[in-house]
C-alpha cells in the first residue's frame, strides 16, 4: 500500500487548532459542532422511526384519554379534558424524547459501542461531549415537542400566539431531561439496573407533573413533591402558552427550569468524566 | 538510550510516568522519548501496561506521577492542542455502524476540525488511504474485517497528524490483511509522521519499528533497533537443544557458566548467542537446532516473560 500524499503531510496538519490555539482547557464550540455533525449524520438514518413515534404517539395518547377519559370527565382544573391534556401530552413527549436517549443512548454508547472513547482522543473534552449530546436531544425535543401541539390542535385545541414560546420550553425542558439522563446513565452500575430509574423515576416524573390529571386532587406531599419535579414547572409553561399565564408565575417556572439545567449540567459533566477518563 | 536526533525536541516524551488501579501499579515509572519522524514499536504482553500507556498520551487515563509532553505541549494540561495534532487509532474498533465509510470520516474531519473548504479533500484523501475509494457509501457494518481496520486507521490520519498513535493495530486479525496494514504503517513512515505502535505481535514490531522499546510490568526494560537489541541480547544465531537425561538444569548451568543466556521453549533448552559456543561447551551440549535470533528471545531474556 503507498500513498500518494508525500512530504507536505508532516509540513502542515490540516487542524486548525494548531497555532492560534485558544488557552488550554477553555470550553470550545469547535468539538460541540463536532458532536453534533456526527447526531446529524446518524439521525439522518434513523428519522423516520424517531419522527413515526413522535407523531402517532400523542395521537394515541389523545385519542384513548381525550375521547375515553374525557367523555368521564368534561371539564378540568377550568378547562375541557382535550385542552387540558393536549397541552399535558406536549410535556411528556418532550420528556421522553429527551430521558431516554440520553438514558438509553448514551449508556449505549458509552458502554457497547465506545463511541466516547474515540471522540475524546480527538480534541473534544468531556463537558463539551455532554453539552453537544444533551443540546442535540434538546434541539430534537424542541421539534418533536411541537408534534403533539398540533395534533392537539386538529382535535380542536385553540391555536394561540403564545404557542411559537413552546419549542423554547421544550428546548430548555429538552436539554434538562437529556442531562439527567446523561447523568443517571453513567451512575448505573449495568444496563439492566436502568429498569429502576424507568420505573422508579421517570414513571412519577411523568405522572405526577399535572400531565394527565390535575395536582389539587393529590395528597399535600404529593403536590409538594410535583414542585420540585421539572415537568410540573415544563407543563406550566406550555399551559401558560396556549391559554395564558402571570408574568411573576411564568418567571419562577422558567427559574426552577434553569436551575434544574444548571444542576444536572454539573452532575452530567462530573459523572460521565469518571466514567470515561480514569 | 538516545533521546532525539539531530537534536529536535522528541515528538513524544515520558518521565517517570506512574499509573496506578487501586494496589495495582499499571504503570511504574516509565521513561520513553519517541524522536520526530520514526517508528517506535512499544512491545510487551498483554497487562505490560501498553494500553493504559496509551490512554494517557490522550489524557483519557490521567498519571498519578510523572511528566507526559506531546509535540511541545504538556499532557494533560494542553492535553486538547496535542490531541488536535495527533492521530489515535484504538485497539477497539469503535466506527459508527451505521454510517458509510465516508460518513465516518467526515465526522471525525469535524471533529478534528479540518475547516470546512478541505473537508471534502480530507475525506477522499482517507478513503484513498484505506483504498475504500469504492465503499464510500457502504456502511461500516457491512466492511470486513480488514476494511472496518483500514477504516479505523485512516479515521485517525484525516486530519494529516504529525504523529499517530497505534494501540495493537492488527490485533485479531489473519496474518493476510495483518501483513497489508504493514504496508500501510511503513508508508506514514516513509511520510514523515511519527509514529508510536503499540503491539504483542513480535513479528510486527520487529518489521516496522526503527526502533522498539520493550515494555513489561510497567517498565521500559531496554529499546533500540530491533538488530541492535537482538545482536546485543541474543547474538546472531539460537541453538534449542533436547533435554539430555541430566535434564536442563544442567545445560542450562553450563552454557549459563560460558556466559551465554538461556530460554526454555518447551521441552528444549534455547542456548542465545550460539555462534559464539566454545568447542568445549559444544562437546558438553552435543547439536542442537539452529535458528536466528529474534525479538522474543531478547525479551524472554531480559523479562522471564513470553509475549506472542
């Protein structure tokens, strides 16, 4: 074997990070685009299946709750039962598209498939690996998020220019959730021991939110610990989008949405660099 | 042991490198200047501390002593520059399945961040590397095995590095596609990059590397050029002798008393250093089998230890 390319190959590397280099250990964008062109490059294999259940999911969910449930119930917490959870569903199909890839995802590839192992022997650094990760399952939850609006929206949710702020909540929601996911698969000890996490954590996260039922039927406990759930503060925002809501609310909830990114960012960053540099 | 030629700063040095896994000592001050421009083989078995060696010139294992410098940046606090200026192929193949092979290299251009008008130059560059040329669009999972291995190798030169690391490069594979990465290990080389093999493979190290450096239990015990080491330690010729009814012991003390090393292969006794058996220790031994010295024979002589 002989390639062609001679001499000029050690005279010049074609990295750009070579000479103007920025000070070392600083956050760089240049390994995040990296990170994410190769998202891009496999999700253009897989967006078919993703976009499939992203859209016929919330068709179902409102057609068994909205039709089966809502013909029981009429009328909650001030709104119809299709109102209520057509903007309920926008909540929980971003929280799923975002926990569990990067529960599922990430473990995946971490662990089989030592994709990680190979991006940072390139010049990527840990936080900007988990940054581009989680920003590409945010971006991807803001998309999807808007999937079930406008499901809800042909089965007769009132459209509202509020609505164009719920890719946004999804965004941040998405990114969150994507962190949090990132974390707890590097805290699991083996792939098995994610069946706790699904059903222990993100079962009531996603239940006990004010998806599918309103809060106030619930035991005071149960409603103090909704607070402290981020979809709860997510389902908030995207109900103050489509029928309105008090400046001083929607700051706090868009405040409990940051701090909770702020947190799992650090938690992400911590525990997948254990897992990946010894 | 010379540390550079010419006197250029060594492409790669080490210093008293010390890694250690809870009570176990990976690796235990290890020393090893890689001058601009060679082929240095690292040989040892497999636990001698080749890989985790490895891991820490990417700074995904992070020393607990010592001193690591890459091209002029210290590793780990430059860590990022270095890597950007080198090349990594891991022992694990780690392509992306699901992606062709050209889609494999344009993720790693990016991540090397070849900017972005010589992108599409470096990927055909690479595949004409891999001579892939004709799979661009063929998934990684449906490569071979010497292809997916081409793949992995021309990943890590895409951005044209001027040094590239090789952890076990043809490991697993038949000697057939074996010996057609040799080819292409030689003509990076013959381009000038450094490079740094590591291998158990004792045919492999002795063919590519300018020179070897011998690692066991953490330790560079000795390196040099694979002729060198093996006319130092070994001599020109081997003479493996039977088990006289007296056993090897006694042999073994023998030649061992004339100053020759010894290896036990098996049920005979090699004898290093043949050609230099006195007429007088050749009436005591009788006739053995002769061969050439080779690498295992140094290192067998200097470790105790075997590597394949």
């Amino acid at each position: 074997m002989s390639l062609q390319e001679t001499a000029e190959r050690a005279e010049r590397p074609l990295s750009a990070a070579g000479a103007s280099a920025p000070p070392p250990g600083r956050f760089e964008l240049a390994p995040v685009r990296g990170v994410l062109a190769r998202e891009w490059a496999l999700y253009r294999r897989s967006w078919k299946p993703t976009t499939f259940a992203a859209v016929v999911e919330p068709i179902i969910f409102l057609l068994a709750f909205g039709f089966g449930l809502g013909s029981l119930v009429g009328v909650v917490a001030g709104y119809s039962y299709l109102d209520f959870i057509g903007t309920g569903i926008v909540a929980t199909s971003v929280l799923f598209t975002s926990i569990y890839p990067g529960l599922i995802d990430t473990y995946v590839r971490r662990v089989f498939q030592h994709s990680y192992d190979g991006m940072l022997a390139a010049p990527v650094d840990v936080r900007e690996l988990v940054t581009a990760e989680a920003g590409w399952i945010a971006l991807r939850a803001s998309v999807y998020g808007c999937a079930p609006l406008l499901v809800a929206i042909g089965f007769g949710l009132p459209p509202a220019p509020g609505m164009f702020a719920v890719p946004l909540i999804a965004l941040v929601t998405g990114f969150g959730f994507g962190l949090m996911g990132i974390w707890m698969s590097a805290l699991v000890p083996s792939i098995k021991t994610i069946d706790y996490i699904i059903s222990g954590l993100i079962t009531p996260i996603f239940l006990v939110a004010g998806t599918f039922f309103p809060l106030d039927e619930l035991p005071g406990w149960a409603q103090g610990i909704a607070q402290v759930n981020p979809l709860y503060h997510c389902v908030e925002l995207v109900r103050g989008a489509a029928f309105g809501i008090d400046a001083g609310a929607a700051a706090l909830h868009w405040a409990a949405l940051f701090a909770f990114v702020v947190v799992v960012w650090g938690l992400a960053v911590f525990q997948m660099r254990r897992r990946l540099v010894d | 042991m010379p540390s550079s030629t010419r006197g250029e700063p060594s492409a790669l040095s080490l210093r008293g490198v010390v890694k250690s896994y809870g009570s176990i000592r990976a690796v235990d001050g290890l020393d090893l200047e890689v001058p601009s421009g060679i082929v240095l083989g690292l040989l040892g078995p497999n636990g001698a501390g080749k890989s985790t060696t490895m891991r820490m010139l990417t700074a995904q294992s992070r020393a607990d002593g010592g001193e690591i410098t890459i091209l002029g940046h210290s590793v780990p606090r430059e860590s990022k520059r270095a890597r950007a200026l080198m090349g990594v192929v891991p022992q694990h193949d780690n392509l992306d399945e699901e992606l062709t092979a050209a889609e494999n290299l344009q993720v790693f251009a990016h991540l090397y961040r070849v900017p972005r008008a010589e992108r599409e130059a470096a990927v055909e560059r690479a595949l004409r590397i891999a001579h892939l040329e004709d799979r661009r669009h063929t998934r990684a999972d449906k490569l071979s095995g010497g292809m997916r291995r081409r793949l992995l190798i021309a990943r890590g030169l895409v951005h044209r590095p001027r040094l590239v690391l090789l952890d076990e490069p043809t490991v697993g594979l038949d000697p057939q596609v074996r010996q057609e990465l040799w080819g292409l290990v030689s003509s990076l080389r013959d381009e000038g990059v450094t490079v740094l093999m590591s291998t158990h493979y004792i045919e492999e190290a002795e063919r590519l590397s300018d020179e070897v450096a011998l690692m066991a239990k953490g330790k560079v015990v000795t390196r040099g050029a694979p002729a060198d080491l093996i006319a130092r330690y070994a001599g020109k010729t081997v003479e493996e002798f039977r088990a006289g009814t007296d056993g090897h012991e006694a042999m073994e003390r023998r030649a061992e008393a004339a100053g020759l090393p010894t290896r036990r292969t098996g049920a005979e006794l090699a004898v290093m250093r043949a050609e230099e058996i006195s007429e007088e220790l050749r009436g005591e031994l009788g006739r053995g089998e002769v061969r050439a010295s080779n690498l295992e024979d140094v290192f067998v002589t200097l470790t105790g230890e075997r590597v394949e």
